[in-house]
DNA sequence: TAAAAAAACTAACAACTGTTAGTTTGCTTG
DNA sequence: CAAGCAAACTAACAGTTGTTAGTTTTTTTA
C-alpha cells in the first residue's frame, strides 16, 4: 500500500537525518543507515531512489515550512516588535520538533544538487522578508535606528543555532523558551539602571 | 630546510581549510587539495602525514587562540560588561582573520580523532569561562536578572556564525563591526520611547 | 489458504578513497 | 659544476562508496 510505503520511507529519512545531524551528510553511508535500522544497505533501495532524496527530503520541506511560517507572520497587521516576537516563536517551534532535520538545513545544505538553486531561492527570500521586518520596525520607531544587517544577522544566527541547544534543555516548554529568547534578542541583557 | 617545508605545509592547511569551508571536510578528497594547488595528491604527503592532520592543525590551533584571548579578557578588572565587549572584539577579529577556519571549527570538530576528546575540553572550558563572566555581571547587577544560559547561548550563537557573514562584509573594520554588534548583543534593538 | 504485494536478502559492479613505494625533476649551495 | 635535498611525479594498493539485478522471505488481502 501507499501509505505504509510512506511511512517506512518517513522511517529512513528520520534515521538518516539523526546520522546526518550527528557527522554530516557525506560522513553518513547507505550502509551507515541501514545498520541503524538493522537492514542491509540494498533493502533501502525498496523505499528510496537514492542518498540524495533523501537529503532533498529533509532539507526542502523544512525550508518550506519556515518559507510558510514567516508568510503568515508576514501578512498579519502585528508591530515589528510584535512580529519578532512570533518569528522567535516560529524557530523555537520548529527547531524543538526537527532537531535533526535542522542541522542538514544548516549544515549540507551544498550537497543539495537538483534542488540547491530553489534552497537557496528560499533562503535568500527568507531573509529578506526578515530584513524588512527590521526595517519597517526602524522606520516606526519601534527598533532603534541602528544597523538593520547587523540586527538581522545577530538575531538569525541565534535562531538558526537552537537546534543545537535544544536538546540540552531537558524541559522544553516552547511558549517560556520562546518569551526568554525574544527578552534577551530584543532587549538585550544590559540593567540599563540609568 | 625546515623554513620552507613548513610554508609549503601551511599552503596545504589553507588550501583545505578553504575548500573544507564549502563543501566540509568529508565531501574533500585529498585529490581536490591536491588539484586547487595544482598537484597531484601523493605529493601532498611529502609535506603532511594524513588528511586527518590537517583537520587537527585547523581546529586546534584556532580553539587554542580562542581559549588564550578568553583567558586574557577574564584576567583583567574590567566591568562585566566591558569584559563582554571584549570578547566581542575577540571573536570578530579572529573569525575575521580565520573565515575558512572557523568552518570547520564549527562543523567538522567531530571528525577529530584522537584530539577529539581535548577540543571538547577547550570548548567546555570556554563556555564555563564565558558563563562565569555573565553570571558575575548578573550578580554585579550590570546585567539583568534573566536566564544566564539563554543569554550565553545566544550571544556565542551569533558569535560562532561570524564567520559566515564577514566574507559578505565589502568593508570590514573590525573595530566598528565590533562595536555595533555588542550594542546590538548587549541593548537589544529596542527602542524604548517610555 | 492462496495470491499478491511489500520488504527484506545476496552478490556484485565500477568508481572513488586515503595512502604508500619508488622514481624523477629542479633548485640551492659549497 | 657537482652534490644534496625539497618537492614533484607515476603506479598501485586495499578498502569503501552508492547503486543495481535478481531472488527469497514476510505480511497483507481476497
């Protein structure tokens, strides 16, 4: 049937993804992941087409997730500040249930073939729907009128970077996480007392 | 003589931390080293001993720089604050002068063999070190009274990604990249009218 | 329970991997 | 200019890689 098809094949994507975030895309063998499900290297073969789907699978679907994310975000009447807030939302949520998925977004992104020309399509568009949410919030006063490629690329690195702190925290609760991370993104950490 | 056979062995080091840098370290064959340099790759070895060399002189080398500027910054009386806006300094000029390097400190640390174990220390030491400066500052109330390891996460997020934002950087003026990222790390972007 | 479908298997391939051994080239220096 | 040496070369190795073909086992379905 399809849907258990589906399902084994979501099996192997989320074993290999837990390799991949582990030594990285090429690091990881078809042999590496069967062992890991306790199968040979050819039965895999029943399920996908090749190593590279398998990246394509993972990467473009999280990348699309996102692109979705921040176009609702986008769209709403929010402040600037307001729309931070639910962009720090959006990657607290997302990363805490990919954390796998999340470091060959970050990190393999290149070993992308057919699709790397879309990723990127993506990811340039990502960060420019971003970047204007920065700039609106300048021109409103609402952010202080500072360098927006500095504010964006600061906050970004964060976010992109919680994959790898997330699993450190053993209580994950998304909605406190989220406040805590927008306090100190923001409005710093300095107890400006003057 | 020895003079020269070191050069030769740092043109090597660069050559692969560069290439390490766009597609990491596993997908980097000695025989792409080899032709970026215009050789064949068994040449490569009258000058290192093994591709797992050239990782280890990379990322520890850069670890230990890393480690000694923290030890310098943690040494002096300055405020916590200050002390902060020192280690700012001191990632931007060393992922400034190191773009290729720091790729691989970042994504091909596990990849280390036999110093995998004394990277891991560096790196633990670093962020116990980098903490203890934050939570003194809290203490001192020169920071605000939040989550110490969302504040360390985020800052050493945005830290350790410099490298990936620099290169785009047309001018670089460490002193001024510097200081606009600690006001943004430090005061937040909001502009607080009230 | 028999047929069909899904999922595993064995065996093998051609290409590529890091690395070694032995040899040749070309520059430096006495 | 001869000797010595750094640095390149060719050829080859044993192991690993992604993947295919063909076959057998297991599970589902009628």
């Amino acid at each position: 049937m399809k849907l258990k098809a589906e399902t084994r094949k979501s099996e192997i994507i989320q074993t290999a993804a837990k390799l991949f975030k582990e030594k990285g895309y090429s690091a990881v063998t078809m042999r590496d992941i069967a062992a890991e499900m306790g199968i040979k290297a050819a039965s895999l073969y029943n399920h996908i087409t090749s190593k590279q789907e398998i990246l394509k699978e993972i990467i473009i679907s999280l990348a699309e997730t996102f692109t979705l994310g921040l176009q609702d975000i986008q769209k709403s009447d929010s402040s600037s500040i307001k729309k931070l807030q639910d962009i720090v939302r959006l990657h607290v949520s997302i990363a805490s249930q990919n954390t796998y998925e999340m470091a060959s977004l970050n990190n393999d992104w290149m070993h992308l073939e057919e699709k790397l020309k879309y990723y990127l399509e993506l990811r340039l568009n990502y960060e420019a729907e971003f970047r204007n949410i920065i700039a609106q919030g300048v021109k409103n006063n609402e952010i202080v009128n500072g360098n927006v490629e500095v504010m964006l690329f600061s906050i970004l690195s964060t976010l992109r970077s919680l994959y790898l702190w997330i699993p450190k925290k053993e209580e994950l609760n998304v909605e406190n996480l989220s406040e805590q991370l927008s306090q100190v993104l923001i409005n710093g950490i300095n107890n400006k007392i003057n």
